[in-house]
C-alpha cells in the first residue's frame, strides 16, 4: 500500500501520555490512514507503542479517530490493548 508523506500531525497530552495522532495519504486514491503513537515518559526514558486505526476521508477525520482511540486505549475502554506496561 504505497503512501505519500504524512498530511498532518497534531500533538497532545492526556493522563502524563502522550498522544501524537497523524494522518498519511494513500497515493491510489484519496483516503487517508489514521496513525498514532501513545508515549510515557519515566524518568530518563520514554517508551511507545505504535497503531493504526483505519481509513478515512480527510486528515482531519484521521487525526480525530486516532485521538479519541487513544484516549480511549488509556482509559482501559479497547479491550485487548493497555498501555499500561509503557
């Protein structure tokens, strides 16, 4: 699946996690990918862990998805995915 360079990335922090959500243009149509990684820095190390969380019609649309996932993962509310172990 060929992509074009990520549109755009929007930052933010919930619960001392952070949350950067972004958005990649497929290149054999116009949908876009939701990409996000949640982060926990402790002490002198961050650790992550990385998602997808599926297609869509603009950026803006992406980036909203893969936000309101992550908080939604940070809640304990996606069953089978925890961030707890970062």
């Amino acid at each position: 699946m060929p992509f074009i360079a990520p549109v755009a990335n929007r930052s933010s922090e919930y619960k001392g996690y952070g949350i950067n959500a972004g958005a990649v243009q497929l290149t054999d149509n116009e949908r876009f990918v939701s990409t996000l990684t949640i982060t926990r820095c402790r002490g002198d190390h961050s650790c992550d862990k990385s998602f997808r969380t599926g297609y869509f019609r603009d950026a803006t649309e992406a980036m909203k998805s893969a936000t309101t996932f992550a908080r939604r993962v940070i809640d304990g509310k996606v069953a089978g995915v925890s961030v707890a172990d970062l």
